[in-house]
C-alpha cells in the first residue's frame, strides 16, 4: 500500500513530496526529498494506505521541466526530512510550489509525471510538466532512498494554497 510516482519521461525525475506527519505542528504536514525515478519506472514514495489522504508533489528534471502547483514552501538541494513550516537557509535552498494531489478512496494510488510535449491525456492522476528555470543541481549524494511513512489520521491541518 501506498503512494507511488511513475516517470513516463525519457529523463531522470527528481521528486519531493509532503504528506500528514502528526509529529509536525502547527501544520501537520512534513516534506521530504530527493526521490530520483528513473524513465519509465515506478517508484514508492510513502508508505501505507493513500486512502483519503493528500499529498503534496513537486519535481523537476535536469531539462527545465517541473511539476509543481500553488502550495510554496522552502526546500533544500540536499536530501531532506522537515515539517512543511520549517525553513532551509543557505545556498542550494530555493522556495518552490508543491502540487496537491487528493487521492480518494484507494489503498494505492500512483501519480504518473509526463512531459507536455508528449501529449499526454488530462487523467487525473497524471501531470504534466511546465518548462521552467532549473533551481536544484542534484547528484548522488542527494538520494533519498527509503519511502516515508504515513501516520494514523488525527487533527489534520494542511499547507495553505500561495496567492
């Protein structure tokens, strides 16, 4: 059970994700990062049941592609594990815009990362890439390699969407 992303790019993709972590406040959110999928693979980015949860998505390849939405929030260039209010200061640190992704009613859910000049259909648990300028240079050392975990529901307070 879980919450997977599929690279259906021809190019390395970079992940972060953000998920509910009870332990985080006053926003019960954490954020986590570097995931690194490989074209045309599925990996698993948190662990246990996606049912009725949200997840907050943001990636990027080394071609100016990015996924990413309206949820800002500040991240390192370096693997990394901090609650959604938490700030990195220094070089490599860059504020980005995390997409929300509402899963449903599925145990597992995979999102599918595509690049638009594929021309990729509208379904909805695919995303499809904006040109953009790169802000992260990533190498091996910035790998994260075990998924998160999700923790049992309680009071929920989610990232607020940026203006």
């Amino acid at each position: 059970m879980g919450f997977y992303v599929q690279n259906n790019t021809p190019n390395t993709i970079w992940v972060a994700v953000g998920h509910y972590d009870p332990n985080c406040s006053p926003t019960t959110y954490v954020k986590e990062g570097w995931y690194r999928i490989v074209p045309g693979r599925r990996s698993l980015i948190v662990s246990g049941s996606a049912a009725n949860q949200r997840f907050y998505i943001y990636g990027h390849d080394n071609f100016g592609n990015t996924w990413g939405g309206d949820f800002n929030t500040y991240i390192p260039s370096s693997v990394f594990t901090m609650c959604w209010v938490e700030r990195c200061q220094g070089t490599g640190c860059n504020r980005v815009g995390f997409d929300e992704i509402i899963v449903g009613n599925f145990q597992n859910y995979t999102l599918t990362l595509t690049n638009g000049a594929q021309g990729a259909s509208r379904a909805r648990n695919t995303k499809i890439s904006k040109k953009g300028a790169r802000k992260f240079k990533l190498g091996r050392f910035s790998i994260k390699k075990t998924p998160g975990k999700l923790g049992k529901l309680g009071r929920v307070v989610r990232p607020l969407r940026s203006r």
